[in-house]
C-alpha cells in the first residue's frame, strides 16, 4: 500500500497516510480536522515482498538508500524551483 505525505491547513501538522491511490484521505490525525489535509507533491513509495531473497541485507539497504537519495534529490529541486517562482 502507497504512503503519502499530507498538510494539515488548519495546524500546519505534516503526516504520512497509507491508502490506495483511488482512496481519499480522511481527517487530520493531529486535530481531527476533515477536509483540511492536501496532499504534498511527493513520489509514492511501494514496499516489494520478495519471497525468499538471495541479496544479502547491505545490498538491500545501499539499493534503498540509492532510491530515496534519488527522490530526495528530486524534491530538493523542486523545492528551489518553487522558491525562486515566488520571488
């Protein structure tokens, strides 16, 4: 199941919501608000089950690492973009 990150307008609480990608989110766990929470621009993630793996775990972990140093990135970019528009 995807998580997204979500911001609450009315207390300005950030959180991570597991749904379905046609599922909305509800109200805001932090005030309980509804209809208050957007959804951040961010990648989703899906975690893999693999049955048996023949990788041992470093290598599971520097792949990992690798991919949100990648998204990271991503949202640095987008994070100046969105800067330098404003001004």
């Amino acid at each position: 199941m995807p998580r997204y990150n979500y911001k609450c307008c009315m207390c300005s609480a950030e959180s991570i919501i597991f749904h379905m990608i046609d599922e909305a989110a509800g109200a805001c766990p932090v005030c309980s608000s509804t209809g208050t929470i957007v959804r951040q621009l961010t990648k989703p993630l899906y975690a893999k089950k693999e049955k048996i793996s023949k990788r041992k775990t470093g290598e599971l972990t520097e792949e990992y690492i690798e991919l949100n140093k990648e998204i990271l990135e991503e949202q640095k970019q987008k994070a100046e973009e969105e800067v330098y528009e404003s001004c």
